[in-house]
C-alpha cells in the first residue's frame, strides 16, 4: 500500500522519468511485505474493530496497520490521528 502511495504521489506530482527512477532505486533495499490470507483478516479486524470504536479508519491505512499488527512491528507515520481506535498497534509519530 505505501509503494502504491509513493507512486501516486509521483504522478500526481508530475514526475519526470528520472525523478521517478529515483525513488525507484531508493525504495529498492526496503523490504516489501506480500499480501497473504492473514494480512486479509487482519486487515478486516482493523476495519471492524475501528469502526466498533466509534473510529474511522481509511482502506489504505487500514492495510499498513493491519501490516504493522501482523508482523509486530512499529507504524511510523506523521499522520497519527489516522490510527486512533486501533488497539495493539504502536505508534511512532513527531505529531
């Protein structure tokens, strides 16, 4: 879900070919987490549980928290009213 944000967020910027390249090779050493049927359910235990908070959580955020949760790692985000509502999830934030 993030890489697919980075990508938008290059077109709609109107990103050259070069520039694009560069992110290209700057997000190579990341490691990309595959999707899988427990990312699914977690992914629809986050939807759910926010919503069951009273909270509203985005489908794309949903995906990288529902990551996050699976794998038991940290969320780092500058957006972190995003994931309010999200219990068992840790956040890193400077917001």
């Amino acid at each position: 879900m993030t890489l697919a944000e980075l990508d938008r967020w290059a077109i709609q910027a109107n990103w050259g070919e070069k520039r694009r390249d560069c992110l290209k090779l700057y997000l190579q050493p990341f490691v990309v987490m595959p999707y899988n049927r427990a990312l699914c359910l977690a992914w629809a235990e986050v939807m759910s549980g926010a919503q069951a908070r009273g909270y509203r959580i985005e489908c794309a955020d949903a995906w990288i928290a529902a990551t996050a949760l699976l794998y038991d790692i940290p969320l780092v985000t500058h957006n972190r009213n995003d994931y309010l509502g999200i219990p068992g999830l840790t956040v890193i934030s400077h917001s």
